[in-house]
C-alpha cells in the first residue's frame, strides 16, 4: 500500500474465526491548524515552563508524584511503578464481539476516528468481504482495543474502499443531560411555526458536501502569517539547543540569590557563623599562598631564644 504515515498500531481484526492483518492510521491532522509558540520578545529566547512547587521554587522531576484528590486539599500519592502494573499491554488482536445499527449509538459516544487497512495483499480479500457485510447489514462492529497502556471501546463501520474505527466514550465519561435541560418547558411551541422551520429545513436540505465550510478563522490567520513571513520584520531566530536555565523559579529563587549576595557582602559580627565561614576562607586562602610562594625556597631554622629568669626576691 502507497506510504503516507506510519501506523499506529498493527494486528488481527477477528471476526469469530477468521483473523485478518490490519494497520490503524490516524485520520485527523494536527498539523492543518497553525500551532504557537510564546517567545520572550526582547531577547528572542523560548519562553519554558518550569515544574515549580508554592514555597519552594524550581523542583526535580524525579521528586514529583501523581496525586488522586480524593476530598478537597487531601490526595492520595501513587508511584510510577504502582501506575506501570496496572497497564494494559497493547494487544495485537481487535475482536468484533458485537454489531449494532449505528444510528443506536447516540452521537455524544464518539470520540476520535481511524483508518483500518489491510496490512499486505493476502489480507485484502478477507478484509473486503467484512467490509461488504458490514455495509450489507447497516451494521458497526463493536470491540475493544489494548493500546498505549489504555483499553479504548471503538466500533468499525465501512468507509469508502476501508474500514472506520471510531473510539467511543465509555458511560461512566459522560454527563447526566437531565441537569442542563431541566430548565427547558415541557409546553408543545405553536404548530404554525413548527411547519414554517419545518419547511425552512426542506428548502436547505442537501448532501452533506465538508468543501463547502470553511474555517474562517484559520484562513485569516494563514494569510496573515503570509503576510508577516514577507516581511523580515517581526522574526527572530532560535537555537533549539538552548535548554532553559535552572535559577528561575520564580520570586522565591529571585529572593534566595538575593539574600545570600547581600549575607556574602555584608560585614557579618565577629563570632557568627558568618565570620567564622569567612575567617576559615581566609586561612585556607593564605595558608595556600604561603605554601605556594615557598616552593623552591630553603627555609632558614628560626633563631633560638632565651627568656631571662627573673631573680627572687
């Protein structure tokens, strides 16, 4: 098959008995929306985010935990290694375990959409007569998906020469409607402006054609890249090599690197610790002149003296 991205995941799609070699694709694109990044202006430098903790400052990543709130302020600290058990490892088997009408599954369930293709020639047959039942019998095929570490509810349906794989919402992930429509009257509106928005949505009724909408705003946000990429004004380059500095964290660290300049530039009282720090600095830093200004020198024995003895009276 021609190469246009690489797959997702790869394995059996099973239908009872008969297995068939599939490759799953990816049918959205990120990159079709212009995507930002925030740059400090003045010096043209990445703007990056640091992990950063209240009271504390800038914080290694190997100290962070994932907490679950389970009340409010009170969490419940789970390690790595406790969340890596519990993964589910990707299977490589898609099993449909059930097929239903698609106009069962209300519109709220469905999440993001796939491509399933045949993964080599030998698989194509076996894979075009599925796809055919499934269109045959208005029907989509329901199973469950092991894959990154998550089990994914999905359903495939036909799609033109392929299959669609759609990824459904579980139930327990969605919202009760009844709280968000309680509001609405139960009162039947007048049946002579029923008609009239009926036959207002006859007259506009047609196939549904997506060339035909636009996003507008993305479109003026392209021509206006366009038009700024014309001009040398408004650019800076970036080394992508430049990693972010460790000293800012905020006014916490600002604080601390002041504090400690101004105990370094301070006289500090003789007897503190301070003046103890800086009296050893001192030796040390003298006692190692010394000893480098004497290598290669003789040193002369010190003169002997004596003390006179006082007499007694």
């Amino acid at each position: 098959m021609p190469a246009v991205s690489r797959p997702i995941w790869k394995g059996q799609l099973r239908l009872s008995l008969v297995s068939i070699a599939v490759e799953l694709f990816t049918a959205t694109r990120a990159s079709a929306r212009p995507s930002f990044r925030q740059i400090h202006a003045p010096s043209g430098k990445r703007v990056h985010y640091e992990k950063v903790a209240e009271g504390v400052g800038p914080v290694d990543k190997d100290d962070i935990k994932k907490g679950y709130e389970y009340e409010k302020g009170e969490y419940v600290l789970l390690e790595d290694e406790e969340l890596d058990a519990i993964k589910l490892e990707t299977r490589k088997t898609l099993e449909l375990v059930q097929f239903v009408e698609e106009c069962e599954i209300p519109p709220l369930y469905f999440d993001s959409p796939y491509f399933i293709s045949p993964a080599d020639d030998l698989a194509e047959d076996a894979f075009c007569v599925i796809r055919d039942a499934l269109r045959a019998t208005k029907r989509v095929g329901l199973g469950q998906l092991a894959l990154r570490g998550k089990e994914y509810l999905v359903c495939v349906k036909p799609s033109g020469k392929g299959l669609l794989l759609e990824t459904l919402h579980y139930d327990t992930e969605l919202r009760e409607p009844g709280p968000y429509f309680s509001d609405i009257s139960t009162k039947a509106p007048d049946a002579e402006l029923v008609d009239v928005a009926t036959a207002l949505i006859e007259k506009k009724t047609a196939e549904f054609d997506p060339a035909k909408f636009k996003d507008h705003y993305q479109v003026a946000l392209k021509e206006l890249l366009a038009e700024k990429l014309k001009s040398k004004k408004q650019r800076v380059s970036i080394d992508e090599d430049d990693k972010p500095r460790e000293t800012t964290g905020g006014n916490v660290v600002d604080l601390m690197a002041a504090l400690k300049k101004s105990l370094e530039g301070s006289d500090a009282k003789p007897g503190s610790k301070a003046s103890r720090a800086r009296t050893a600095r001192s030796s040390s830093k003298s006692a190692s002149t010394k000893s480098t200004s004497s290598r290669g020198t003789t040193k002369k024995p010190a003169a002997k003296t004596t003390t006179p003895r006082r007499k007694a009276s």
